[in-house]
C-alpha cells in the first residue's frame, strides 16, 4: 500500500509545470524528453571533499553554504559532465564533524543521544501501545536530566557547602570553601545551589541549538511539531514546537530536584507548614511536568495549543517556585547541628535510580508485547529499545559516578578508603551516595560484559562465516586455487568479517546480563547496601575489600571510556574508528523528540535542503539521478519520501553500499522497514538500481541477495518479471579478480565499503538509468 503523499501545495505545483522545461520529442514514443540529466551525488559519514566526490581538481559552490553546499567542477578544470549528464555533489559532513570542540562536547552527551534514539527503535505496533511506550521513553529522558542535576548538587551542594565546609581538614587552606564555614547550613546550601541552577540555564541554552535553517520552516508551524509517525509527512523535519516543550519541561524537571533537595534538609529541621508545603508543591509541580511528558503530541489539534500553554505555565511556576525555596533555605536560623551527611539526598539519588529500572523493565514488557503482535524482522528481535534505555541510563549513572568521586577525591585530598589504606580514626570520608558506587562497579561489570559477548560472536560464528565466504569465493571464481593461498584466504577473511553484521549472539545475553545487574544495583540502592557492606555480608573482609577495588576500578574506566570517545569523534574520519562516525551519524539522523540535550539533527537540514534542489534541477533542467553513497543513501531515500509525484516523475535512484535493509530497517523497523523500502520504489517507478557487494560490512542489498535478472531490451534496464523489486539490486563481484593480471603489479583491490564513481559498474548503472528516465 503506498502512503498519502507529504509536501506543500505551492513546490507540487512548481514541480508540474511542465511547460517550462524545454526538450525534443522521442523518435519512437512521441514523448517529451528533458533536455539535461543531473547526476546529484550525495556520500555517507565521513565523505570525500567535493572534488573527491566529483573527481575534479577545482569545484564551485553553486548552492549552500561551507557546512552544507552544492558543488560542480569549475568551467575549464574538468569535464562539467558525468555518465549520464551533469554531476553535481553535496556536501554535508561538516553539519556533524567539522569542528573539534563540537565533536568533544558531544560524547559528554551521549546518554542522551541513547534515550532520544530509543524511541525510534521501537517495533511497529498499534497507536495505543506505542504512545505508551514512547511516553516511557521520555519519562526515562527525563530521569537522565534529573541525574544529571543530581550529581551537580551533589558536589556543589552536598560534598561542598554540606560536608566540605563542616569539615576542618577538607575547608582548611581553601579560600574559596572555608569562608562557608562561617554560614548557617541553610545558607551554605542556598547560595551552593546556584551552581545547579546555572547548570540547568546551560542545559536551556544548549538544548536550543539546532541546524534547521529559518527558511526551512514551515509557512505555518505544527502545534506540537514532529508529531508526525512517517518519513514521508512534511512535518516530519520540523520538530521546533516539541523541543521548545522539551526544554522547557526538562528545565522544570531540573528546578524541581534542586527544589527537593533544598528542602529535603530544611524542612525536616524547621518542621513547620512553610516548608512543608513548599515541598509538597514542589512534588505536585514534578508531577504535572511528568503528566505533560507522557501526553502525545498532536499537530493540528485545537488542544495541542492548550497543551502548550499548560507545559509553560509548569515552567513558570518552577521558576517562582524555585526562588522562594532558595529564598526559604537562606533564611537565618540558630542551633542547628548538622548531620555528617545532606539530609534526604542519597535516598533521593536511589529512589531515581529505582524508578529508572522499573521504567526499563516496564518499556521492556510493552516491546514483548507488541513483538508477540506484529512480523517485522527487527534487531534483537524488537528488543533494541529497552537495550537503548539500559545503556542510556548506564552511561549517564556511570558519568555522574565519576564526577562526584572525583570531587570527593579531590576535596578529600585523597583520603577516601581503598583495599590497601584504610582511613585514620574519627576522620569520616566524602563519599557518593549508594546508587553511585553501585553504578561506579557496574560500569566495570558492563564493560566486561560487553567486550567478552564481543569476542565470542566473533570466534563462535567465524566457522560458519568461513564456510559461507568460501562458497560465495568458490562461485565468483570457479577455477580459483586452494585455500592454503595467501591471496585466497585474504579474501575469505574479507567477505567473513564483511558476514560479522549480520550475527547478533551472544550480545543479547550481554545485554541482559547488564540489564539484571541494574536492576540489582538499584534494589541494593534502595536498602542502603553498598558494595563494601555486601561483601562483608557475603565473603567477609577479603570479598569487601575486592568490591571496594572494583568500584575504584569501575570509576577510573568511565574516564577512560569519556576520553576514548573523544579521541574517537576527533578522529572518526579514520578507518580504525569509523565505527564510531557510523554510530553517530545514525543516531543523529534522527529528530530530538525525547531529550532535548541529544546531538543537534543534522537531517533538519540536510533533507529540506535536497529535496529543494531536486525541485530546482527538474523544474530548470529536466531529470535528476540521485546517488548515494552508504549513509548517503539512507539521506537520498529520506529525500525521495518528502518529495511530490511531479517532481518524482523525473528521479532516478541510485544507491551503493548501502545500509537501507541491513541496518536502518533493522534497527529502526517501523519507519525503514520493508513496507516503506518498497514505497520507495513504487514512487520512482522502480527507476531503482542499488550496487552491493559480499565484502562490504555496512551495506547490502535492499530487496534480494541473488543476483538481478538480465535487462529486457526493450525496458532499457528496467525491472522484469512480476516483482519490479527484483531489477533493483545488482550483486558486484569483490574483488574483480583474484589473481594479478598479467600487466599489472599487485592483485586487485577488495573495495569492500568504498565505490568509485569511474567503476564501470557505476558508469553503467548511471546510464541505465538516465535511459529509462529519457523513455519514461
């Protein structure tokens, strides 16, 4: 079934009019045809420089602007023309990885990129159940932020103003900590919480970034913004409305907890109406933010607009709310004594903490219900959501581990226990909560978990990839020597670990593994039971210590992790880790509909900027091919699916190494899954040609691994057959030959992943289909 068509009235109706493209009309048809074809070639993460794309010394932008332009090679340095026409390139890279401190401060947000990625990986199901499951999301979305401002009160709150400055060896010799020695608790603890309060203004600012352009937006904005389900409604791209509601439900959810812990320590000291009652409105006003969280957004519905008054009237009221609390914590008050630790806040920071695991359990029973509803062919059998949220929440408990046992460390001045020096009598340490240590050690666990299930995927299937290598090797070369040979087992070992994508096991049981254990850390939590006084309890002294070990040990690797991931976005246009760039770019696909701090949508962007320049070249020149390569591909289908039948009349698709079916529909199935893959080439009129090969590890074929039937004559390299899909994917033989040739040096290349648009197969395929869009 082809879905309803997007897109505005005003660019269909540019698109129809045919009249002002000029032409000739065919010999044998009678039928117009264009009288230019533009070759638009649009590469995957980490691209070629245009003049790479364009294999031309010196290009020109004819479109755009430095992060994402429009290309052609300069009059006088190259032929202007491709294959089949004119080429033209896109470049985008530098939306996502072109500046180094937008690279290192992303991987600091990449619990939230996790959360807002999960509520695109759910499994197609009815609206009931996925509006229960993508509120789980943002409810657990919202859990990271208040994680997040916990652990900025707790070292400004807690570790600084609360214990630091009752503490004469942590305040001694420290100007800017010891002149809180002479304050009130509560003052101490209402002029630290500025910190936090910052924090969440920092948290306002940056989740308002974004690289949609003004002129992308609609000529009137959807109430409630990417309410849209489908890659192919007009509003899909536009999401402004909800991540204003975001931010502004986050921030209250922020101001909310630093409200909870302010008068989590005083109330209980005034005992009286006032503070009290703050605390319960307190409650009430994270209740409401929480309530709106979960309502589902409907563009175009006369209540969304009331749903958008409610969600900054809630944010409003925080924001008094918030200044009369820290007003209420200054006020001065005599013989106050206080406790050795912030009142209230370690009981707070595990009750998040288990709230969070039954979240995830939860979103976890709805994906299994709706797996036992529906077919579709979904990575980890439908389960990559709850297994986005596990990580999600992970990381983000294991970052703010890290923080607040750095800070403890340092204000501490090295003092705190370890397995090998215990401290001195009568001097009490500045430790985390429980649910931090318990994250700290489950860091380590995970990581563990994870790297062992990693490597035995790999040895446990390399039998049966050999064996499938060798039988796809043993077809493309028949007369090939014994495996014994170097340059044979070369070649085997390229197509098996090109076969590694497609193998999943163990990874589940990793990730279960790691699931029970959050689980279990956030029970232990809530009872106060940390890993020292569990080991004491199970093994005696020696099992302590060795927990007291791990959880060090878990600490220092979440710094390493945070540094690695930096090295690695810094470095993501290398080979040794594009695995990295590969991720990323997938996630960031993506529009922030759960978390509003999630890396900006670079697609905001990119596909309203195609699908103009479509409209422009076959409204001014006649036909587009539209090539993409690996992630390029994905963007072109994207493109493809917001454009109108006019325009679409005169597309042609071409697609290599491409993602689309092994990943993408995978992973994301309700919105890449086969129906909509098959949409595609229904609004193109399977004018549809897609080059895979067995060594690459990323891309594939879209509808069929056996090889495309031969091409009638008369259809030009159209589809035959009942299935038009069967004409669309043409399996290229890897490497080209197997020995070396007679009159060369070296055998020839495995290309794997990369493709050359001066391939022949490429040249072929542009020009099969520049005939079927001259005979359309």
């Amino acid at each position: 079934m082809t879905w309803p068509t997007g897109g505005h009235a005003g660019p269909r109706r540019a698109c129809g009019r045919r009249e002002r493209v000029s032409g000739r009309r065919h010999e044998s048809t009678g039928r117009r045809v264009p009288v230019e074809t533009t070759e638009l070639r649009v590469p995957g993460v980490g691209g070629s420089s245009p003049e790479g794309i364009l294999d031309r010394p010196i290009v020109t932008r004819v479109a755009g602007d430095r992060n994402a332009g429009f290309y052609r090679p300069t009059a006088g340095h190259g032929e202007p023309r491709g294959p089949g026409g004119l080429i033209e390139a896109y470049g985008w890279g530098d939306l996502t990885g072109g500046r180094t401190t937008r690279i290192l401060s992303l991987v600091l947000l990449l619990p939230f990129m996790l959360s807002n990625i999960a509520i695109w990986m759910l499994p197609p199901a009815s609206a009931g159940s996925v509006a229960v499951a993508r509120a789980i999301c943002r409810l657990l979305a919202a859990t990271l932020t208040a994680m997040y401002v916990l652990a900025v009160v707790g070292v400004a709150v807690d570790l600084v103003a609360w214990q630091c400055a009752g503490y004469q060896h942590c305040a001694a010799e420290r100007r800017t900590i010891s002149w809180l020695a002479g304050l009130q608790p509560g003052q101490r603890i209402a002029l630290s919480a500025l910190v936090p309060i910052a924090a969440v203004a920092l948290i306002r600012w940056l989740g308002a970034r974004s690289w949609r352009l003004p002129e992308d937006a609609a000529a009137t904005e959807v109430p409630g913004g990417c309410g849209a389900l489908r890659l192919d409604d007009h509003d899909f791209w536009d999401n402004r409305a909800l991540l204003r509601r975001l931010r502004a439900l986050h921030g209250t959810v922020a101001l909310g907890i630093i409200d909870v812990v302010l008068l989590g320590a005083v109330a209980p000291h005034d005992n009286g109406s006032a503070g009290y009652g703050l605390l319960g409105l307190a409650a009430i006003v994270l209740l409401a933010a929480a309530a709106l969280l979960c309502r589902p957004a409907r563009p175009g519905h006369p209540r969304d607009r009331l749903l958008g008054a409610a969600v900054q009237a809630v944010h409003g009221v925080m924001l008094v709310l918030t200044a009369l609390t820290v007003g209420y914590a200054a006020l001065p008050r005599s013989r106050w004594t206080p406790a050795t630790e912030l009142p209230g806040y370690d009981s707070l920071v595990a009750s998040l903490y288990v709230s969070q695991a039954a979240l995830m359990l939860l979103l976890a029973a709805v994906v299994l219900w709706q797996r036992g509803r529906t077919r579709t062919p979904a990575y980890l059998d439908g389960l990559g959501a709850p297994v986005a949220a596990a990580f999600a929440v992970g990381l983000g408990v294991a970052y703010s581990s890290a923080v607040l046992y750095a800070a403890s460390y340092y204000l501490d001045r090295n003092l705190n226990p370890t397995p090998r020096r215990l401290l001195p009598g009568n001097v009490p340490p500045l430790l985390p909560p429980v649910a931090y240590r318990w994250a700290a050690m489950g860091f380590f666990v995970a990581l563990l978990a994870t790297g062992l299930a990693a490597v035995l995927r790999g040895r446990l299937t390399l039998g049966r990839r050999h064996r499938a290598a060798m039988e796809i090797l043993r077809r493309d070369f028949p007369d090939a020597p014994a495996e014994q040979q170097p340059r044979v087992r070369a070649v085997r070992e390229a197509i098996a670990r090109a076969k590694l994508t497609e193998w999943s096991w163990p990874l589940p049981a990793a990730y279960a593994v790691i699931f029970v254990l959050i689980l279990g850390s956030a029970g232990l939590s809530l009872a106060s039971i940390g890993p020292r006084d569990l080991g004491l309890r199970i093994g005696g002294e020696s099992l302590a210590r060795s927990a007291v070990f791990l959880s060090h040990l878990g600490t220092n690797l979440t710094v390493l992790f945070a540094a690695a991931m930096a090295f690695a976005g810094v470095s993501h246009r290398s080979k040794a880790v594009r695995i990295v760039g590969v991720v990323w770019e997938l996630a960031t696909f993506w529009p922030r509909t759960t978390h509003p701090l999630a890396p900006p949508c670079y697609t905001e962007r990119v596909v309203p900027e195609l699908t103009r320049r479509v409209r422009y070249l076959t409204r001014h020149h006649g036909a587009v091919v539209l090539s993409g390569h690996s992630h390029g591909a994905l963007l072109v289908a994207a493109a493809v699916l917001q454009l109108e039948p006019a325009c679409l009349d005169r597309v042609a698709l071409l697609t290599s190494a491409n993602p689309l079916r092994r990943l993408y529909s995978m992973v994301f199935p309700a919105y890449l899954g086969p129906a909509t893959l098959r949409d595609i080439g229904d609004r193109l009129g399977w004018r549809w040609r897609n080059l895979w090969r067995d060594t690459d590890p990323v891309g594939g074929w879209v509808f069929s691994p056996a090889p495309a039937p031969a091409p009638a004559p008369a259809a030009m390299g159209g589809p035959t057959g009942a299935d038009p899909a069967a004409g669309v994917d043409l399996r290229l033989r890897d490497p080209c030959g197997l020995l070396t040739p007679s009159a060369d040096t070296v055998p020839p290349v495995v290309r794997g992943h990369g493709f050359d648009p001066n391939e022949a197969e490429y040249r072929r395929a542009v020009a099969d289909l520049v005939a079927r869009l001259h005979r359309r």
